[in-house]
C-alpha cells in the first residue's frame, strides 16, 4: 500500500498513476463495506474543516456525511464565516486551522488559494473545487467508468462542452489512466493552454475540434457540464447561443458506440447542455456518478488524513 499520509490534493496532475489507483481500491473496498454495512472508522476522532466561499450540494454532503462514517467530524465554514483574504490573509487561516484540526477541504473560485492553503497549512489541503480544477470530481468519473466497463486503458471520453474546470481535471485523470479524449468545444472556450500541455505531457491522447458529432464518434463515455457555470451568470445568454449545438441528445448519444454512457457533474440544465432523455435513458450513470462521490472522497480523507 502506498503511504499518501499528509498528502495535499490540489490537482490530479500532482499523483502518481500508483496513487489514483490507491485511491480507486480504497474506494472500492470502502464502498463494499459500506454497502454490508460494516463500520470502518478509521479517521475516529478526527476533523475536517470545510471551507465553501461556493455552494454545493453534493460536495458538502458528500464530505460531512464522509466523514461522518469513517468515525470523524466535519465542520462546515460558510463564506461569512472567514472572509478569507478580506478579513484574514489564507496562509493565516491555514496556520490557525492546522493547530486544531486534521485535514482541510475547500471549495473556491480561485486556485491560488487553493496553493496558499496547501503551501502554508500542516495538514492535507483537499481542493473541493476552484474555477480552474475539480480533482475530486474527476478522479469519481473515472472511478465509475471502471465500475461500468471493468477497464480504463485504450477507452475513449468525449467531453462535449466547455473547456473549463471539470474537463482540465478530467484531462489530467484520464492521461494518468491512459483514457483518450476527444474535446469539442466552440472556439474562444477551449481548455487551458498550460493544463493540456502538461496532460500531453503525462501521455495523454488528445483530439480537440467544434464539431460534437466528430467527437463522439465510436467513444465509450459522454461527459458533458453547464455551458455557464457558478461566477458566469452574466454570460449566461450570450454563452446559450454559442454553444446551441453542443447540446447531449439522443440523436448525439447514438452516434457513439451502442454500449456508449452518458456523465454529467451536476447539477443539469435540462434543455441546455443535455436533455432529460438521455438523463433518463439507459446509457445514463450520471446517479451512480454522484453517489460514487461519497466513497471516492472518503478514500481520499481517508489515504491522506
């Protein structure tokens, strides 16, 4: 078993393939016993700070109840609740917290933050989500195409959408897993420049183009994610008109692979970036996708608190 005590997890570019695959077992073998209803407390006594400057559903429950069952504590820290840069500077909020408590997570809009945290703090920094990555969340996606097709290595992901903070996560996890990617993408809304030099660089194969209907052509696995996501309200209607045909329908959905399934983050714009249909149609794993959450980021708490 690799040691991963102590661990930060800013992005998934910083594991090793070793590492991922760490954390996919753990998350496999604590999911089993939660499913037999077996107790696993092995973070008994422990804390964890949240600190959300963005809401979310799935994440704040997901690590509370998480912690909750590996015998812990969570204590969630609202926007108010710091006003982290204005009221107190990050590096001290993480040299305070790491005085009380055993791990950190936090959900942001900036990365940098993120770093500050990691840099400054004494215990393991899990980043929750921040505009440019969403670790936890990649590396659940993965994780549940494992559990649906049994192998990751030579499959192929097309990510249909815009180039933002979930597909420069599921860039990084997917060159470690040896997945392919096919991005589409309207032009001005393509990945970050630096993420996909350095997912190339960590083997990945990459297509980027506009055309959707070319991207999903014989893939295994559909991702798609808001066309406007949280800070981007403002765009919202130019950005509806842009990406139109970048929509997840079934006329989409057929044009992959027969046994092709459908991803989707959450929370869903139904008529927007995909449809109820496919939502509810029987490539769909987007459910299983968001309970898979829970387990993978208790396996994540669990390696590195």
């Amino acid at each position: 078993m690799i040691d991963m005590k102590g661990k930060n997890l800013v992005s998934v570019h910083d594991l090793s393939r070793e590492e991922v695959d760490q954390i996919f077992k753990t998350a496999e073998y604590l999911k089993m016993k939660k499913k037999t209803g077996e107790k696993c407390e092995i973070l008994k006594d422990k804390t964890l700070a949240m600190i959300f400057e963005k809401p979310s559903l799935r994440t704040r429950v997901t690590f509370e109840t998480g912690m909750t069952q590996l015998g812990g504590h969570a204590i969630y820290l609202a926007p108010t609740d710091i006003k982290m840069g204005k009221r107190e500077p990050v590096y001290d909020v993480a040299r305070n917290l790491s005085r009380w408590i055993d791990g950190i997570m936090i959900r942001t809009f900036s990365n940098d933050i993120v770093i500050g945290l990691a840099k400054e703090s004494k215990v393991p920094v899990i980043n929750g989500l921040s505009d440019l990555l969403h670790p936890c969340q990649s590396l659940t996606d993965l994780f549940t195409v494992y559990e649906k097709k049994r192998v990751l290595k030579g499959l192929k992901l097309a990510y249909i959408g815009d180039g933002n903070n979930v597909c420069h996560s599921l860039m990084f996890t997917s060159a470690k897993l040896d997945v392919a990617m096919n991005i589409a993408c309207p032009d001005g809304y393509e990945p970050n420049k630096e993420i996909e030099k350095l997912a190339k660089e960590d083997g990945l194969e990459l297509t980027i183009t506009d055309d959707p209907e070319k991207a999903v052509q014989d893939v295994d696995v559909i991702y798609t994610d808001v066309w406007a996501s949280m800070g981007q309200e403002a765009e919202r209607e130019k950005r509806l008109k842009i990406f139109g045909k970048y929509q997840i329908n079934m006329d989409i959905v057929r044009k992959a692979k027969p046994d092709v399934i459908v991803m989707h983050c959450l929370p869903a714009h139904y008529g927007e970036e995909i449809t109820k249909e496919v939502i509810e149609s029987r490539h769909s794993v987007v459910y299983d996708e968001a309970e898979n959450r829970l387990h993978v980021q208790k396996a994540i708490m669990a390696l590195t608190m």
